[in-house]
C-alpha cells in the first residue's frame, strides 16, 4: 500500500492582509507591487518549486463595511480587500508554471451558471488542466447589494441554488464529449457537430440551454473546493467538494470533522479519499525556535485592538463594537456570516473561559517554530488522520510561503509525508497521487 502524503495549498489575496490584520506593516512585506503581474508570477513559481498541490483567491465582492457600520476601519487598517480579480492573475500564474494548482472563489449566489463555466473552462484550458473553483454562496449583505439584491438570502436557499448552478455548470461542461474538437482539414470538419449537444437545463432558481461555446477542457470540469461548515454546507460539500478546507481550533475539533465528513462522503455514494480535508494554518517559521518566537511577538505586536475586531466583524458578520455575547452575535447575524469562523470563536472561548468579544479580540493562533518544530505539530495532525494535508494562509507575503519552501518543505520530504515531484499533468491527478 502506498505511504500517505501531505497536501498543500496556499490560500492568497490580491492584496497585502489575509487573516492576519497586522501583517502588511512589517518591513518585509511587498506592498508596491500590488498591480504588478510579477507579484503573482512569482509566489507561482516559489509555490511551484515548494511542490504544492496548488493555490486558490479568496475573495470577498465588496468592502467590507459592517464593522462601526461603515467600510472606514476596513480601509485604514488593510482589511482582507481584493484589489485585483483573480480571474485576471491567475492566467498569468497559468504562464509561470507547469504544475500547479489555480483556483479562484467564485459564488452561485451572485453569477450566472453559464459565465461560470465558461470563464472556468478557459482558465482550464489555459492552464493544461489546473484549474480550481472555490465555490462559495457568499455570507455578506453588503456583497449582495453590490448586485442589485437587498440582502443576502437564508443558507438553505443559497445552497439550493448552488446545487442548481452546480448542476447546471457540469451540464455545461458535458456539452461537448471528448474529441469533438476533430480539425480535420482534409473533410474540412473542424468540430463534430454530432458531439456537442444543447444542456436545457431548467431547476428552480437556474435555467440555461447551453452549449459552451467553449470545447472540454483537459480535467473536463475544474476541482471543486468548498468550505461549508454549517450542517447545510457539509451536505453541500459530501455531494461535490474535492477539497474541503476548515479553521478548527484543535486537533480533536478536526478529527471528528474528518470521520463526520467521510461518513457523509459514503452516504453521498462516494469514496473519503475523493475529497481531500485541509485545515487551515499560517506559519512563523525561522532557523530556531528561539528566532521564530521571537518573529513570532514581533508580528503580533503589529494587529491593533480595532483591527483584529474590524477582521472578525466580517468574518462573523456582526458588528462586533456593538454586540458582545455569544447570544448577542446569534441573534444579529440573521442570514450573515460565515458558520466556520463563528464556530472557531466559539471553540475557543469554552476552551479558555472566555466571552465570546473577549475570545473574538485575540489574534488567530500561529504554528510557531523551527522547521523541525513546525513539522512535528503538522505530522501529529496527519498521522492521527485528522486531515489529509493543509491549507497555508500568509502572514508576511511573500515571505512567509518563501520560508515554507527554504525551511519546511524540505524536512517533510526528508520525513517522506511530502511529494519530491508532482506525479500527474492536472491538478485533480496530483490530488489523487497517492
């Protein structure tokens, strides 16, 4: 039997911050070259070199403006903002590398099925096979009105219509059967058209008649991610996700994620090694412990108090100046924010005794360590089956990932949890080796 190997992906933004809202003052951090496409064909090639499955764009489709009821704090303190669409670098990354993985969120609530697949199924194509999508239902109210709605609908009716347009995309994309493309100049037939068929597909919320105009592209369809935590979305990812990614606050708290996401992965009428679950971690890695504590405080000592609440604000989707409590934040959420993140909130004020603010206020726990340190607390994690590989979100960018591939990925090769070379030409057979 073929030894388990880790997996990775990094989480990106078009922009300086992620989940860490200190991050862009270091001095280190690449902060001009935002609209240089060199940016994103660099972390491709380091991403690359390090042997990663691949990379997707979070994205959130507006600013962020629910904390103090307005987008000023958000501004001020380099909130997670998409200054760039992804769809527009990844192309470029496409042109950096050979192997790696490129994914981009996009959501069901606010796209038409056809302009997802088709703008997916170019970026496969353009890739040789590496195509992701990131598929969200969106959690903001905000973002919803930014496409004419006047709120965000309830999650039961944002993943019915994602069943929908998932549904739909995948009718889309199976329009055109293999080798339909003939180019045939000598019967001068350049496409079959015996092999293209019309999609007509009609549900509740989606209809569309199709076909692409666009021929299938090498994986067929993209790897479909998901990050769904709530009962609904884990109903959601059992029947498509390839990749799940979670924020757990411990190692138990994945663990039964894993063995409840398996059990439903088998009740969906497939197998748990078909999808891949990633928790998600940033780093502070360095040469010794001592060096990476010390990194460590410095980088901490960068988040300001309104920042780290301005962060958790729109990830919870409540106004967290104005709402303390667990009960509180239930009650003002309504149809707004993001199951995974309050869950995390939750998780770690029972496991310190603290108020739901208080727990809300403190900065996201960093793996912090030497090489050696750092792949030992990732190794527990995988050898207890609590994941199948992690998902990496960046602290100081580029930096942080340039210290994953100089320091870590090398110690986990030499312990054989990682690749040394990737072992198929699409994203989905890296994600399937072994």
């Amino acid at each position: 039997m073929t030894a388990r190997r880790m997996h990775l992906v990094a989480y990106l933004k078009t922009g300086p911050t992620a989940n860490h809202p200190g991050a862009w003052r270091h001095p280190a951090a690449a902060l001009d070259d935002i609209f240089d496409p060199g940016r994103y064909e660099h972390i491709a090639r380091v991403l690359e070199a390090a042997r990663f499955d691949g990379c997707f764009y979070a994205d959130t489709f507006g600013l962020q403006d629910i904390h103090g009821g307005n987008f000023d704090a958000t501004l001020r303190h380099g909130g997670q903002i998409s200054y760039l669409d992804p769809m527009m670098v990844l192309p470029l990354m496409a042109r950096a590398t050979r192997h790696l993985g490129l994914g981009a969120t996009l959501s069901t609530s606010f796209a038409h099925p056809y302009a997802l697949a088709r703008s997916l199924a170019s970026l496969d194509h353009l890739s040789g096979g590496r195509a992701a999508w990131n598929v969200v239902t969106s959690a903001t109210d905000l973002e919803a009105r930014n496409f004419g709605m006047d709120g965000i609908p309830a999650k039961g009716e944002r993943y019915d219509r994602a069943d929908e347009a998932l549904e739909a995309c995948c009718a889309l994309w199976d329009g055109w059967e293999e080798g339909a493309l003939v180019k045939d100049r000598a019967a001068g037939v350049f496409v079959d058209p015996s092999r293209v068929h019309y999609t007509n597909y009609e549900g509740r919320f989606v209809r569309t008649r199709g076909p692409l105009s666009i021929p299938r592209s090498p994986q067929g369809r993209p790897v479909l991610m998901q990050a769904g935590s709530s009962e609904r979305g884990r109903e959601f990812a059992a029947r498509w996700a390839e990749i799940i990614f979670v924020t757990p606050h411990q190692r138990e708290d994945a663990v039964a994620f894993r063995q409840d996401m398996h059990a439903r992965l088998v009740a969906a009428g497939r197998r748990p090694e078909d999808c891949k679950i990633l928790p998600s971690f940033a780093l502070v890695l360095a040469e010794t412990d001592s060096i990476a504590r010390e990194k460590h405080d410095h980088l901490q000592s960068l988040i300001t108090p309104d920042a780290q609440m301005m962060l958790n604000s729109a990830l919870v989707g409540v106004d967290l100046t104005r709402h303390q409590t667990a009960r509180e934040v239930a009650q003002a959420q309504g149809n707004q924010g993001i199951a995974g993140s309050t869950d995390r909130v939750l998780a770690q004020a029972r496991a310190e005794g603290l108020g739901f603010a208080e727990a809300a206020a403190k900065p996201r726990g960093l793996l912090v360590g030497s090489a050696a340190t750092v792949a030992d607390m990732l190794e527990e994690w995988f050898s207890t089956e609590a994941c199948d590989g992690f998902i990496f979100w960046p602290t100081v960018f580029p930096s942080m990932f340039e210290d994953v591939a100089r320091l870590l990925v090398p110690e986990l090769q030499r312990r054989g949890l990682f690749r040394r070379d990737y072992a198929g030409a699409t994203l989905r057979q890296n994600l399937a080796s072994p």
